[in-house]
C-alpha cells in the first residue's frame, strides 16, 4: 500500500503543495519540448518529401552549430558567419541530392536510410577536420540572443524565467508557423506537397524531384541550425548534442512521422512529460529516468497507436 | 519557341521504331506512328499491348532501348518527365494519380507550376509579384473549375471524392498545364455510362475549344470510335492497324485479335 501511496497520490499532493515548483517544472519541460519539437521537425520535413529517415539529422544539428561558432572564430562578425552558415548547409543540400540521393533513386528505404548513416559519419569526420573535436561555446551575445533570467513572483513562490528559453519558444514558434504557411500557401510548398503525396503525379506536372528535394534538405538544415543555436546556447556544442537525434524518436514515434502538428506535440509531451516524471517520480528509483522514460511513453504509443497521434494511417491493398 | 509553327493537320509528334524492352521481356517492339496536331488519336488494344508503356515512353518515364522521337520537330531518344512537361505534354494516369491530400483546387494549381516564376523571396512573404502571379493562374484554374463542373468541390481534398470526380480533377491538373498534346491514360476506365458521357463531352470540348490535341487509350470500343479521328491497334508490343475508325474496324487482323482466332 506504501508504494501505490507514493506512486499514485504522493506526487499530486506534493503539486499541490508547491505550485511554484510545479509550474517552474511544466516550463523547463515545455522549453526542452519546444527543442525535441525542432529535431523533429526536421526529421518529418525529409521524411514526407522523400520516404526517408534521415539519421543525419542529429549530426546536422552540431555540424550547424559548429560551422557558425567556428567561422565566428575564425575572424567573420556574427551576422556574416550566420549568412555564411546558411550557405554552407545549402551546399550541403546540394551535395547531398547530387551525391547520395540521385544515384540511389528508387532504392529501397532502408538503402537510403543506411546511406544516412554515412552522411552521419562523414560530417562527424568533416566536422572535426575542420573545427576540432573541442566543445565550442555559442557566439550567444555576438548574435543578440538575451542572457539571464526574469523571477516572477506567483503562486506563493518564485518561478524562473532563463531569457534564452523564452527567446527559444518564440523562435520555435515563429518557425513553424512561417513553415506552415511556406508549405500550404506557396507554390514551392505545393510542389513540396505534390511530392510527398505521389512522384508520378508530381513529375507529370512537371515538378523536378531533384531540385524539391535540394528545398527540402536544405529547410532541413536551416531547422537545423535553429536547433543549434539553441541548443548551443544552453549547453555546449560539441558532438555529444548529436545523441539528442535519439530523443526525437519518441517524439516522431508519439506524433507520427508524417505530420507537423504531430512533431510539435510529440516534443511538448516528451519534453514535459519528462521532466515531471524525473522531477516527482524520479526519486522513487533514485532519479535518472529523464533519459529513458520517453522511450517508454513511445513504446506504450506503439502498442495501442502504431501511427502515432497524427500520423497518416497506412491501409495497404493486398 | 516553336509552338505555333505546327499547323493544325501536321505532324506534332512521331514515334519512330521505337523498342522497349525490362530485361528479357519486350514491352514494345519496332512501332512507329504519327499523332498530327489538333486530332484525337487513339490507342488501343489487349491488356498488355504496350499502351501504357508507349505513353510512358512518350513523357519520358521510360527511356526506349531504340527508336526516335520527334515532338515539335525536335528529335531525341529519350528524355526527362520535367522537361517533356515543360515542352508542353501533359498526362493522366490509368489508376488516378492525385496528390491526395490536397484539395481540388490545390491539385490543379499544382499543374500550373511550371507556368509560375515569381522567386522564393516573393513567395515567402506572400507579398508583391508572388500574390499577383498566384491571382492570376487562380483565376485560370477556375476557368477550368467551371469548364469541368467541378465548382462545388473546390476545397474538398481529393482523397474524399468519388472515382469519377477524381478522375475529373485528374483530367483539370493536365488542363491546366495549357499543353500542346494531351496523353489520357483509360479516361473513363471504372465509370458508370453517365459518367462517360460526361467525360466524352470534356474531351471533344477540349479538342474542339482549346484545339488541343489528345492521345488517348481506352478499352470502350464504342467510346473509341466515337471520339477519335484515327486508331492504332497494338498487340504483344508491335503495331496491328494503323487508320480511321472505320478502316480499323474492318481490318481482318483486329478483328482476329479481339475476338481471337480458331487454330
């Protein structure tokens, strides 16, 4: 009875009890799901357009953040090094089209999947040529990104506010709706559209795969670089930041690999289902479970709901 | 460009022995024809004759072992979906090809993609040359819309709709491609007599009104006859019969082959 006690009721009452605490926890979660929400992203934009699963994602996300603080390094002023970033994960793009997705057209998924594997280990290689393996501090101030904290009083506590984190949420938000609109209102975003939908219909109209999906890897690796200057900015950017590639699979998994929204609100309930778990349930196990409970959420999700909250249903014809 | 030089009556596109084979099987075997601009061409024959695999090789999805093609008095052996598109040959397919989350409208604005230029810039923003030029080619798929009436379905995502209505919707995404030459994989294949009317009455109003020249293939042989200006018969890949309705229809080699032969 002791344990059900503590399991089922203890942590609601200690909510209760602390509001402030609570509410500061819901935050610090929503923040870390906002950034999930991003990696994500990122991951449904390649998978929609092209039936792939880039594994790459994650590795893109440093190689961004490193490119930007490593040329910011090298003597360029911030704004030309985030101008020059940019470029470079457009050459990227292209590389990435010409070299490893054109002449495996029409393979199997998971060919293309493994070659994501390759892309990983070859920026990893590339990266470390270039910049070190040492981890970088993000040219936070140079690219006016605020610094410290705002303490509201509420609840009968304080709860605090990290700048940055609110300018992440605002970011975050800013582009997924300009990606919203970029995808249903444009004529490229039709075209990308058209594409994830059928590839016959798509080139009978006229749409080239090949220059959609530079568009789409190369909005990929401005996502990217979003996540890595946020990221960056709470910790490190080192090539350890590349693992967070992991946590988006929970996300993908719990939102649907083929939905936007679902990215979204995937990230929001990991993010914050996470950190209420650690923070109320955690110590009854002696804490740690941050690192493993998504994928126990996203493995429940599998079980009742194998698309996940948003993802397209898939009926096959046999 | 060489888009009004054809006169109506000549030759806009010729297949000249042209051989398609995926590994051992031959699909197409030394065929040449001719569709000359402003007419309905018919293709028939059995079920795996190579029809669909000639319209393929026409909008370059399958690249010919051997043989030519000349399409506006340009010749070549082979060429990419994108480009054929681009010179003008739109296409529908036998088992509907939509984009099937999109709405009606949306699919037949994406047939307008290639007429579109305004920069990504502009079209981000949603703003300036972006928002006049999507004015304008809105204005041209609502022609379209109304042409086929097809108004009340407008923001209906594809996916929803009835066989028939999708394979209209298929038929207004060619359209708007304003092409030069319209490929109609089975335009009426799986529809009610109704229906087929409906659709004989779009295709001879798109012939006659937008003087557009169609190749079509389809299996109704009353329809065929109806509709088209001349008939070429394939079977097992090669060409059987090649002339009017009429001349096809008493070819004693047809014949043979739809309603088979005593050995």
């Amino acid at each position: 009875m002791d344990i059900l006690f503590k399991v089922l009721i203890d942590p609601f009452l200690q909510m209760g009890a602390m509001p402030d605490l609570f509410v500061q926890t819901i935050w610090d979660g929503f923040v870390t799901g906002v950034l999930y929400a991003l990696i994500a992203l990122g991951f449904v934009l390649i998978f929609k357009a092209s039936g792939v699963f880039n594994f790459a994602q994650g590795i893109m996300v440093v190689f961004a953040g490193l490119t930007l603080v490593g040329l910011y390094e090298m003597g360029l002023p911030a704004p030309l090094a985030l101008l020059v970033t940019l470029g470079v994960m457009f050459v990227l793009a292209l590389a990435i089209e010409r070299v490893v997705l054109r002449p495996l057209v029409n393979q199997p998924d998971i060919i293309l999947f493994m070659a994501t594997f390759g892309i990983t280990y070859f920026l990893i290689g590339l990266g470390e040529l270039i910049f070190g393996g040492n981890p970088k501090q993000m040219i936070t101030d140079q690219l006016f990104l605020p610094r410290g904290a705002i303490e509201v009083k509420m609840l009968g506590g304080f709860v605090q506010f990290q700048k940055i984190d609110i300018a992440a949420a605002v970011i975050a938000v800013v582009m997924i709706v300009a990606l919203a609109v970029f995808f249903q209102k444009t004529r490229i975003g039709r075209a990308l559209r058209a594409v994830a939908d059928s590839h016959k219909a798509a080139l009978s109209v006229g749409i080239s795969l090949n220059q959609i999906w530079v568009i789409v890897w190369f909005t990929a690796g401005i996502v990217a670089l979003v996540t890595g200057i946020m990221w960056g900015a709470r910790s490190d950017v080192s090539f350890g930041l590349q693992v967070i590639a992991l946590k988006a699979l929970p996300v993908l998994i719990l939102g649907g690999f083929t939905s936007v929204p679902g990215a979204i609100v995937g990230g929001l309930i990991i993010g914050i289902g996470e950190k209420l778990g650690e923070f109320y349930w955690g110590p009854l196990v002696g804490g740690g479970i941050e690192s493993w409970l998504a994928y126990c959420i996203a493995l429940g999700f599998l079980l009742f709901r194998p698309q996940g909250l948003f993802g397209d249903k898939i009926i096959e014809r046999i | 460009m060489t888009r009004e030089s054809i006169q109506k009556g000549e030759v806009l596109l010729a297949v000249d022995q042209v051989s398609l084979s995926f590994g051992g099987v031959k699909a197409i075997t030394d065929v040449s024809f001719d569709i000359r601009k402003g007419e309905i061409r018919a293709i028939i024959g059995p079920n795996g004759a190579g029809k669909t695999s000639m319209l393929n090789v026409i909008n370059g999805f399958y690249h010919p072992q051997q043989g030519k093609i000349t399409f506006k008095g340009q010749t070549r052996s082979k060429m990419r979906p994108s480009v054929a598109a681009a010179q003008g040959i739109a296409r529908t397919f036998q088992n509907v090809a939509l984009f099937k989350g999109m709405s009606t409208l949306d699919n037949i604005m994406s047939g307008r993609t290639l007429k579109m230029h305004s920069n990504f810039f502009w079209q981000c923003l949603r703003h300036g040359p972006a928002m006049d030029e999507e004015i304008r080619h809105r204005e041209f798929v609502e022609d379209i819309i109304d042409f086929l009436e097809i108004q009340a379905i407008r923001k209906v995502p594809v996916g929803k709709l009835p066989y028939g209505l999708q394979k209209r919707v298929e038929l207004g995404r060619a359209l708007a491609m304003e092409p030069d030459l319209l490929l109609l994989d089975e335009p009426m294949a799986g529809m009610n007599l109704e229906e087929k009317e409906d659709m004989s009455r779009f295709i001879i109003d798109v012939n006659t009104q937008y003087g557009t020249t169609i190749a079509l293939i389809e299996h109704d042989m009353g329809v065929v006859m109806d509709l088209s200006d001349r008939v070429v018969v394939l079977e097992y890949g090669r060409k059987l019969a090649d002339g009017t309705p009429d001349e096809v229809k008493a070819d004693q080699n047809v014949i043979d082959a739809y309603l088979g032969v005593a050995h």
